[in-house]
C-alpha cells in the first residue's frame, strides 16, 4: 500500500522511499541576497508528466508549485532544476517548470542523441545551460561515451556545460573521458567521496587533482545527507549536521572558491534512512563556507556567472 506524499497518474511508490519533509525549519543563516538554489528537481506530478518507463525508482510527486515555494521559504532567490533520472529523458515537467518560474530557473536537461537542434533551441529560450550526463549505476543503464561526446559537441556552441554525476570509485576509468569535455564540466555532489576515508588520501587526492589540473571543472557542494556515515541528520534543530562531511566540503570551497554551487537538491530522491529538514540543510552551508566572501561566491556569484551571466 502506497504511503504519505501522493504519486499521481496511477504510478507506484517505490517501497521504501521516504518522501520529502513537511514544514521545514526556517534557517537560522540567512542566505545573502540573490541566493541560487543551484541543484533541485520536480517529480511530476506523474498524472501530468509520466515518470519514464526506464526509471530506476518511483517517486512521490513533487511539483514546480511546491518548489517555488521552499525556495521563497528558505530565502533563496532562484533554482536551477536538474533532470531527474525518473524522468529520463524526457524534459516536460522540468521545462514547464523553467517556464512557470518568471525566469527565475535555469534547467539541466538529459538528452539522447536524436535530440534535433529545433529542440535544443527551444530548450535554450527555456531556460535550459547544460545537460546531464549519469554514470551512477544504481540510477541509470549506460550510455555509450560516443553518444555522450556527440551530445557535448552539440550542446558547446549553445553555451551549456555538462554535468557529471558518478562515485568516487569510478573518478579513475572515467578521467579520460571527462578531460576531453569540450565545455565546462560541473559535478554532482564533490564526486561522491567516501567521508569514511581520510581527507588528504588517494580517493579524494584524485579529485582535488581533477579539479585543480583543469580549470573548467566546478563541483557542487551539495548532497552531504547522503554522503555521512556518522551524521547527526539535519533533523530536529541539529545544528551541527553531517560533521564528517564539512572538511572535504569545506576543502573544495577554500581551494576553488570560484568553481563551487550549492543546491538543496530537494525533493531528495532515493534517501532510505532519514529525509533532511531542508531549513537545517541550508544550516549547514556557513559550516562549508565560514566567511561572507565564500558564502556570497557559493550562493550568487558563481551560479549568476554560470547560469545568468548576463546578469552577473
Ligand atoms: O543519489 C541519488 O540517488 C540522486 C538521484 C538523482 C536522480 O535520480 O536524478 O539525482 C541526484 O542528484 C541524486
């Protein structure tokens, strides 16, 4: 039997899932004006924007309506939406979100390779800088790499980045094909590293070398609810949340302040053990970037520069 937060259109929750949290805390840090929420999704709602029949999880509905307003809630001033895989590859309910915002969003989409240079047009007047492209494998079977290029020499000439979502573990076998990226490459959530391994070891060395070997590489700073092992959650007015993740956090902060972005990544897909109060979430951020200048870069320099420049 389905529980909590409704999935519309017939669909069935994946069991297990926890869906995202009601009410969240108002953040005691107070994001500086002109924060960008710089790596959210929406879910549906599935009787409006079926998931994608290759998904690897069914979530709850989560709609543009409800984003909009935890950005409102927690003080932020824009979002940049990121395709979720249960949408695959098809971008309607991201796009209809981008042209719900009042341009306030900017879109990540996912794309195959018969994608027509009509659509990607059409996805760029919609707010839409970058695709994603996925080598986690518990989200998403494999695209060739050939597909991946052909997709990145067409989406240059737009302006857009790629975005790069894998686990540590596999940094090593994909090097060589994330250096030859034609574009400026953003990775999800520090590349996944394993907090349970030390700081200044091999894993997350490769990564900092990743970062500092090539400078059109940018991390997001995002996602520490899913990379702690010891916690405490961002629940119930913790305001110490996820310590074991703050030093490699706070380590690509201080090393490439102008190649960072923070995102909610609200509604969550895929957490199991406890779903963050995104108030706390955002009670984290002065932990990772302890001075107003690493916070203003974090939050409004770099995503205005990336995703709004002409505005930056
Ligand atoms: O780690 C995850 O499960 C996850 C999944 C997705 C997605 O399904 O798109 O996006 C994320 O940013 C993170």
């Amino acid at each position: 039997m389905t529980q909590g937060k409704p999935t519309s259109g017939g669909f069935e929750k994946t069991p297990g899932w926890l869906d995202w949290y009601d009410g969240p805390s108002q953040p005691r840090f107070r994001v500086p004006a002109g924060s960008v929420d710089a790596h959210c999704h929406v879910f549906g709602p599935g009787a409006q924007f079926p998931y994608a029949p290759e998904r690897k999880y069914t979530p709850c509905d989560a709609s543009k309506e409800q984003l909009f307003a935890l950005r409102d809630h927690l003080g932020f001033a824009r979002n940049v939406i990121v395709q979720a895989t249960c949408h695959g590859a098809d971008n309607r309910a991201l796009l209809d979100a981008l042209q719900s915002s009042d341009g306030k969003a900017r879109g990540v989409v996912t794309v195959k390779r018969t994608v027509t240079d009509d659509e990607l047009h059409l996805m760029h007047a919609a707010g839409v800088r970058g695709v994603r492209f996925n080598f986690v494998k518990r989200l998403v079977d494999f695209t060739p790499k050939d597909e991946l290029l052909e997709i990145a020499g067409r989406i240059a000439p737009l302006g857009w980045h790629v975005v790069i979502y894998f686990e540590a573990v596999d940094l090593p076998e994909l090097w060589d094909f994330f250096t030859s990226l034609p574009t400026t490459v953003v990775v999800d959530h520090m590349g996944r590293p394993d907090v349970g391994k030390p700081l200044d070891g091999p894993e997350f060395g490769l990564f900092l070398k990743f970062m500092r070997e090539h400078p059109n590489v940018w991390s997001k700073v995002s996602c520490p609810e899913r990379l702690s092992v010891s916690g405490p959650p961002a629940l119930d007015g913790q305001q110490a949340a996820y310590k074991d993740v703050v030093p490699f956090a706070r380590k690509v902060v201080e090393t490439f302040p102008d190649r960072v972005l923070w995102g909610t990544d609200w509604p969550h897909p895929n957490l199991k053990g406890h779903m963050p109060d995104d108030g706390l979430l955002v009670d984290f951020i002065p932990h990772i970037a302890t001075t107003a200048d690493l916070q203003r870069k974090l939050l409004v320099d770099n995503p205005m520069r990336l995703y709004w420049p002409e505005e930056a």
